[in-house]
C-alpha cells in the first residue's frame, strides 16, 4: 500500500511539474503572438513566418536525465535540463532572427539566460540557427515560478535544411556515410548563401518602397495643404478617423 501511495504521489508530482513547462510555453506563445501584432499594425511586416511549440515526454526526460548521469528528483531534472519546453520560430532572412532575439530580450520579466549563436558559428555538420534558453514567469494560485523554455530562431532555409537532416541521420540509424556527410555540409553552405542574397534583395526593394513612400507622403502634404480651406476644420478629422478605421479593419 506504501509503494502504491508512493507511486501516486510521483505522478501528481510530475503531473504538476510538467504543468509548469506547459503553462510556460503557453506565455511564451501569447508574447509572441502579441509582437507578431504589434508589429504587422506598425511596419506592415510581420518577420515571424511560422512558430512551433512542443513539451518532451517524460520518457525522454527520463533517457537524458541516463545519458546525463544525473540525479532522478525534480529539482535535478529541473537544473539539467533545460528545454523540456521548447520553441521554434521560423522567419524569413536573417535579421528577423536578431530582431526577435532583440524583442524577448526588451521584455524585462523574461531572463536569457543562455546564448548559443550557431549562425555566427555553425555546428561541424553546418547546422545553423540561434538558440536562446529564456527564464519565464509562470504565475499560478500560490506562487510565480520561473521555468526554463529553449527558444530556436532560424530562417525557413536553414529549418528546411535541419529538418532533412534529421530525416537522414535516422534513416541510416545515426551513422550517415562520409560522402552524404559532405553533401549535407555543402548543402547547408548553399541555403546560407540563398539567405543572404534573399535578405539583400529584400533590402533592396525595402528602400524602393521607402523612396516612393517618401514622394507619396510629400505629395500628399501637399494636397492637403492646397485645400486646406476646403476641408476646414470637421473634414480633416474626418479624413483621418476614416484612414484611421480602415486600418485597423483590414
């Protein structure tokens, strides 16, 4: 009756443990969900493409937990390993990914509290991606918790690139041969060479499109003020509630 009691107790245990993760992406999601908002009403951009979120299992928990030697209480899962909780985030160029970073790390509630910048410096096998271990207030009935949420940041080239790669590195049982090796390697050169000209491109076009924005915002100053007497002072306002409106309603 004792281990059946015992039994119990470690699952409610882990059943609130793995509540907490929960509840943390759930926050994080929300965050970011918020400045994907923000900044579409802003810039008329958005540079978050796409956002996947996942929990591990308590049996993988538990395998690494083996792989790691490290003890089996909570507090030791907790210490050790750090993305039970994860993230991903997918953008279009590579200074979507600074920019996001730059965001979390403006939050002043959220910690970073750890920085692996594989883009900078790619992993051997040419992984690239950033990699952010952020600290985020759970708030439940009692008490605020800080969990720890692995967040990764990549553009859709390099998530397409990492995602063949896990596909091939189980199809032959972790034991890739030396030539596909070299493949995947030159492979992720070429999707780093495809992003910087896709975001010099983008920044190309983005200062086009801020030129004739400039000319049409100095012609349309102009209008107004030709026909300033025309519009008097209920028209103008008028004018501006209803772009104001339409907006916000699109």
């Amino acid at each position: 009756m004792d281990q059946m009691l015992m039994i119990k107790d470690l699952k409610t245990q882990m059943t609130r443990f793995m509540m907490m993760y929960k509840f943390a992406l759930s926050e994080l999601e929300t965050r970011i969900e918020i400045l994907q908002e923000e900044f579409h009403l802003l810039h008329e951009y958005n540079p978050i493409e796409n956002t996947k979120s996942r929990l591990k299992s308590p049996k993988s928990i538990f395998e690494k937990l083996y792989r790691k030697q490290t003890g089996l209480s909570l507090t030791s899962i907790r210490n050790s390993i750090r993305d039970i909780a994860g993230m991903r985030i997918t953008c279009s160029f590579i200074s979507d990914i600074y920019r996001i970073s730059d965001m979390l790390r403006n939050q002043s509630d959220l910690n970073i509290v750890e920085v692996k910048d594989y883009i900078k410096e790619p992993k051997p096998n040419g992984y690239q991606s950033l990699h952010l271990i952020i600290e985020v207030p759970v708030y439940i009935s009692d008490r605020r918790e800080n969990v720890f949420v692995e967040v990764q940041i990549r553009t859709i080239a390099m998530d397409f690139w990492a995602s063949l790669e896990h596909k091939i590195f189980y199809k032959y049982n972790q034991e890739i041969p030396e030539r596909l090796l070299n493949e995947l390697r030159e492979a992720a050169v070429s999707a780093s060479a495809l992003d910087h000209k896709m975001e010099r491109l983008h920044d190309e076009i983005e200062a086009i499109k801020e030129e004739q924005d400039n000319d049409f915002s100095d012609e349309l100053l102009q209008l107004l003020m030709n026909n300033n007497k025309q519009l008097g002072q209920i028209g103008l306002p008028n004018m501006l509630a209803e772009f104001l409106d339409d907006q916000f309603t699109k």
